[in-house]
C-alpha cells in the first residue's frame, strides 16, 4: 500500500474510532477522501480500516500528533501536485479542513445526538459536544498544547497568563491573494451561522468540519458552539443566528441568564459595545462561555450595599482591579432589574474629580462588561464599568494598559482578560526567550533593536531580585508578566484602587 493510501486508511480509521463515521461509512468516506485528493483508486479496504482503529486509544487521541502527522501527509501529497493553491499555512488549513470534512456528520446528526443527551444532562451534552468538536480537528488539539499557560499569584488571586501560539499567523501571500480576489460579503463575518460548512478562502478560514448547536434565547434564534482557540477550559461562544451589532442593553442581561438556565455548569459573559474596551466583533450579537473559573469568579465581595427598593438583591463591589459589582440572589428578574438601574446611571454618569465623562461632544464612553453565573441556588451578574475615553497623552484609551505597559500587553482589554485572563501576543515568547538570554549574559538591553522596548522593565526586575540565574530566571520572568498584567487591569479600572479611587466609586453607589 503506497504512503497516500495508507495515510487514508489512517484517517478513515481515526474517524471510525472517534465516532464520526461508523462502519457502514467507511468506503462511502474514503470516496470522499479521494475525491478531494483527485484519486481514483486505492489500495486499502474497509477491513485495514476498522483494523487501524482497533489500535487507537484515548492517549493517542488527546494527543492530536497522530491525526495532526495523517493530515500532514495527505496535505504534502496534495501540495506537491499543485491542489491547494499554495504551500502556506493558510492554504494548508484550506486543505486539510476539507479533508476533515468528509468525517465530520450533517448539521442535523449532531444536533439530534446532542438533544437527546440533553434530555439526559446539560453536562452530558457539553462533554460530548467539546469532544466532538476536538474530534473533528474544529479545535486543534496539536495547536492548542504549543500555547504557553501558568497562573501568578497576585493580590486580587491568582491570575491566568496565556501567550497564544495556536492561531495561524498570516501568509503574506494570501494576504495578497485575498485582497486581489473578489471581495465576498458571505459569511458577513466569521460568527455567521452561514460559516457551518463554509469552504473557506485565502481571507475566511475553513469550516467543513464545524457544527453549531441551534438555541433559543429570549424567544429569538440564537447558535452555541466553541471556540477553535480555546482559551480555557470549553471555551464556547454564543451568538445571534442574525448579523447584529452588539448592544449592551436590559435585552442583553435577560439573554445571559437564558443561557445559564439552559446551562448552569456554565458561565457566559458579554464584551462591552463601545470601540477600545469592546470585543474584536462588535459588528455580530455574541457572548463568550464556558466551563472554568476565571480569579475574578473568586474574588469577594469587599463593600456590601443596598439600593432603594432592592433590599433583596445582595450587591456589592468586588475586591477586583477593575471595577466590578456583584449583583446576587435567586431571583434573576430582580438582578436584572438592579443592573438595568446600574447600566441606565452609569451611561450618564460623569465625575470630573476622577475624569469620567460619559461623553464628549456627543460621543459615549461609558459601557459595562457582564457576566452571568450560577452559584449554588443563587444566580450572579457581574458589572464591569468600562470608558473608553482618549486623550492626547492616552491615545489608545485612559482607561487601556498605558503606554509603559505595551511591551507586554497593548491590545484591547476584552471580556476575557477582564475576568483575569491574560491573552498575549505570540510575539513574547521569542523577546522573553531573548530577554533571558541576555539578562544571564549581562548584555546591555537597550542596545537590542528588539528588546530595548523592555529595557525599562527589564531594569526593574533586577533590582527587585538579587540573585537571578540559570534555574529561577524562567520563573521571575513569568511572575513578573503576571504582575504587568495586573497593572494593566488596574489602569483599565475606572475607579482606582486608591482611597480617592473608592470614594469616587461610593460617590457613584449613592447616586444610584
């Protein structure tokens, strides 16, 4: 049997094993597989087939190597007969996603397979569908293991840190290719349901192999998957089945609660809906979810108050670098009540003493960032109180990671940071490779063209540690990006963490 053919075999097999084809599949799927190859013969048959899945297990599975070294062969197969278009990453993904696609079962299997477990379990349900969606390589587990992860232990708990290495950097080649190809408004952006089964090209990644899972949500239609990123544990998005922009609004409180209704394991959360302290798309109706608790989820409540006429509603302000208030009780209509109270006086509150303005020549600052769980009998929502105001001295946003900060982390503090959550850029883990490099060689930073930019920084961090060497240099540098990234959630609070700070925010409490 030729290398191609038993690369067939292999992935034919990794589907049977998976669940995503069963026998009576098998010659119907490596048809499709040879179809997409241009093949038209193979030297297999069903019985290698069922007799490779035989030798798979779980460990090889979640592993992701060996499907990840199937797709590689069949994809060099197709690249050096000139059928993917390109050699790049981005055309791979093209290629391999197709592949991926033969396995992958109708939109109407998976969503009947994951009703009927629902009936059983919400939990039941999930499980399945994160595996299934890790079955059909959506979310690349052999990505996903490459990215750098470690807590850091800081005041306000311990935080999460994350420099991403599985999101496909772009081919400047299909860059170019993309832009002198026809522009396509479909999918009008890559939350649409319409990406289920989309082709993808150069600009709009492959989704042969993604399903989404159809929900109702405050009598509207709406779509539950994951993301292909995951940036912790069952990282799922939720989105409208219609391209809306995002708004952040009493329709927004009530839809969090129906989705954590529907699933209590989880919780979901909404980036805000202004430019700088928003979300990345805030052109698509979204919110993100999942199965994990991020510090912020843990941190207490420090100052308890009452409003007027929601006695019965536990609020309070929580010991958070951001500005958070935690709003508690059984009752969501009384929560969701309370916070529509919150939302309605922060999108008109100025104070002039700590520059807050809620708009400027007609143009609003002030948003929040929600996010809704259950804790035991009692349902939460957390208010995140967001401004996205600029000045010439803060061009990316006063309350944004200030310009001393950049080096690690200069992009938009959304949803997920918020809650305690560090996405950096892939960037740092060659400059902190670098970094180390030369603080153990006692080179002069600043004279790096690449690392001068964390010259500073880099100064500060030998004065606090005496002794820096071989075996604790890895450590300090990763507590000291733990701690940068706490600045930064501090500089995106809008009532400091100072004792002029908290007054403002009592200021704001009693005006309620």
């Amino acid at each position: 049997m030729s290398d191609v053919d038993n690369a067939i075999t292999r992935l034919a097999g990794y589907g049977l094993y998976t669940g995503l084809i069963e026998e009576d599949d098998i010659i119907y799927t490596v048809n499709q597989i040879l179809m997409n190859l241009e093949k038209d013969s193979y030297e297999g048959s069903r019985e290698e087939v069922i007799a490779y899945a035989s030798t798979l297990n779980e460990e090889r599975i979640a592993a992701g190597t060996e499907l990840e070294e199937t797709l590689r062969e069949l994809t060099d197969d197709a690249v050096s007969r000139g059928l993917t278009g390109g050699d790049s990453i981005v055309y791979r993904d093209l290629f391999d996603t197709r592949l991926m696609g033969c396995l992958t079962p109708r939109p109407s299997e998976v969503i009947r397979r994951f009703r009927k477990l629902y009936e059983d379990s919400p939990v039941k349900a999930t499980d399945w569908y994160y595996d299934f969606s890790r079955n059909t390589d959506y979310i690349r587990r052999y990505r996903i293991a490459k990215d750098m992860k470690w807590k850091v232990p800081t005041e306000y708990g311990d935080l999460d840190i994350t420099i991403n290495l599985s999101k496909p950097e772009k081919d400047p080649k299909a860059i170019a290719a993309a832009k002198n190809a026809k522009q396509s408004g479909y999918p009008k952006c890559q939350l649409c349901r319409e990406n289920e089964g989309y082709a993808g090209r150069p600009d709009h990644p492959a989704r042969e192999n993604h399903r989404v899972i159809p929900v109702t949500i405050q009598n509207s239609d709406w779509c539950f998957q994951y993301s292909p990123y995951v940036y912790y544990n069952e990282h799922c998005i939720v989105f409208n089945s219609r391209h809306i922009p995002m708004k952040i609004e009493h329709a927004t409180f009530c839809k969090l609660f129906d989705f954590v209704k529907m699933f209590p394991h989880y919780f979901v959360g909404s980036n805000a809906d202004l430019p700088i302290v928003g979300g990345s798309i805030l052109s698509h109706d979204h919110f993100q979810g999942g199965h994990y608790e991020f510090a912020m989820a843990k941190a207490p409540v420090e100052r308890s108050f009452s409003v007027a006429g929601f006695e019965d509603v536990k609020s309070g302000i929580v010991k958070w670098p951001m500005s958070c208030i935690r709003l508690s009780g059984p009752d969501t209509e009384r929560i969701i009540a309370l916070a529509d109270r919150i939302l309605t006086a922060w999108r008109g509150y100025t104070d002039e003493k700590v520059f807050i303005y809620a708009e400027t020549d007609g143009t609003p600052h002030n948003t929040i960032t929600p996010i809704a769980r259950k804790r035991g009998e009692d349902y939460e929502l957390d208010l995140v109180l967001r401004n996205n105001i600029t000045t010439k001295e803060h061009p990316l946003g006063v309350f944004h990671p200030h310009a001393e900060l950049h080096h690690i982390k200069k992009e938009n503090i959304g949803l997920i940071e918020v809650m305690g959550l560090a996405v950096l850029p892939a960037r740092l883990k060659k400059e902190m490779a670098d970094l180390r490099k030369a603080i153990l060689e006692g080179r002069k930073i600043r004279a790096d063209e690449e690392l001068s930019k964390h010259a500073d920084w880099a100064e500060q961090i030998m004065k606090r540690h005496s002794t820096i060497n071989e075996t604790n240099i890895d450590d300090i540098l990763k507590e000291e990006i733990g701690k940068v990234f706490m600045l930064v959630l501090e500089d995106a609070g809008v009532f400091k963490r100072t004792a002029e700070g908290q007054e403002a925010f009592d200021r704001f409490i009693q005006a309620l």
